[in-house]
C-alpha cells in the first residue's frame, strides 16, 4: 500500500540543497536589485529624462551587470555605471568616452574583437577578460556613498567567486582598487597609482591604472600608451 505524501510534513532524510551560483543567475539578481533608494530613483530619472543626444533612444534605467568570458583569466574592475552610457546601453563601459578608450586598449591587447562599444548588441566580445564595476547602478554626480557601495559588494563578492580561474583584476581608480583591497582582505593596503601591483598569497594581482574618465583623458594625465601598458602588462601576468 502506497502512503500518499504529506504536504505538511517535512522530509529530514535529505535536505534541500541551495541552488548552485551561476553568472547568469548573478545577472538575473543584479539587474532585479532595487537595495538604494537614492540610486533606483536616480537611474530611474535619469532614464525619463534622458540626455538631448539620446532623446530618441530607449534608457536601460537600471542595474549593470558584468559581461565578458566566463573563463577570464583577467578581470576589469572600475566603479559605477555612468548615467547616460550604461545606464543607456544597459552594458558596463558602454556608449561613453571611457568606454571608448577601455575597449580600444582592449582590442590592441588582444581582449576585444573590436575597438568599439556602443550598444548592447553591437558584436563586441571579450576573450580571457571580464568587465565589471564595483557599484552596479550608476550613482549621482558618479559618486555612490559608503553604504551603497556596501550594499553592492555581495554581487562582487559572488562575480569573483565565479570567475576561478581569474589571475589579475585591473583596477580602474582609486575606488575600483579600494573595492578590490577591500575584498580580497589586503592588509595593510599600498598606496593607489597607476602601474602599481600588489600580489595576493593564493590570488590574483591587483594591477592599478588610472581611470579613463574624462577627466584623466582630456588633461593628459592618462593616456593612450599608458592605458596600453596596463593591459599588455595584464596578459603578460595573466600567462
């Protein structure tokens, strides 16, 4: 005689097992993320809104998630989507000057199939590296606070914790360095500037550059043969 199952009763005998993290899965979460306040309503407006040059295009508006080769050796790591390029484009890095000159390092280091980036579906693809930011959404005056930047880093946690078999994680700025010192536990943590590495016990180097904002670009404080030291120095690292 068969016993019918009771819905009401728990099974002990073999425990449920959590689901194994995938990037996908980690995509799914990121993009779902509605954790600060202050950040949704900027995206958000920012996507209503929407700048005079893009006015007839249709704004991501929400979280930016990773993007790349999943066998990565080497991993980008810069801060916050910017409002009218990933925010827009709805892919890191996308659609915005320092994308511009990321992916044209990238394309001369042998990274990126092309030297462009402009949308989401433009054919751009990555080999042996990943690009990511520290804070998914992109943030006011591109400067998220102390506890938006917390709340964000169980998503880097988990994206590191994916990508095994990672052997260098560029760190575009102060602030992507910061996150990544940060969890890789890097006590006492050297001084930021650009071409400075700092080798992990049973980790990736940390290879520092300076971000390629506007801001940097424009006044020369980082240029084009700079930008493509740091990459040809990563896939030398890199192996």
């Amino acid at each position: 005689m068969t016993r019918a199952a009771d819905p009401d009763r728990s099974d002990t005998s073999t425990p449920a097992r959590a689901p194994r993290d995938t990037l996908r899965r980690l995509e799914r979460d990121v993009v779902g993320c509605r954790a600060c306040p202050r950040l949704v309503e900027w995206r958000e407006q920012v996507a209503e809104e929407k700048r005079a040059a893009y006015r007839d295009e249709d704004y991501w508006g929400k979280p930016i998630p990773g993007f790349g080769d999943g066998k990565a050796r080497i991993v980008v790591l810069g801060l916050a989507p910017a409002a009218h390029g990933a925010n827009r484009t709805g892919r890191v890095f996308t659609g915005d000057r320092s994308g511009d000159w990321l992916f044209r390092a990238m394309h001369r280091a042998g990274l990126a199939n092309q030297p462009t980036s402009v949308s989401a579906d433009d054919g751009l693809a990555l080999t042996d590296a990943w690009v990511t930011a520290a804070v998914k959404c992109a943030p006011p005056a591109n400067k998220p606070t102390t506890d938006e930047r917390d709340a964000c880093a169980p998503f880097l946690e988990r994206e590191m914790a994916l990508l095994r078999r990672a052997r260098v994680v560029v760190c575009l700025g102060g602030f992507g360095y910061d996150a990544a010192v940060r969890h890789f536990g890097v006590r006492p943590k050297p001084k930021f500037g650009h071409g400075v590495e700092v080798e992990l016990d049973g980790g990736p180097t940390l290879l520092c550059s300076f971000h390629p904002s506007q801001q940097n670009t424009f006044t020369g404080r980082l240029t084009e043969p700079m930008l493509d030291d740091i990459f040809h120095r990563a896939v030398e690292l890199a192996g």
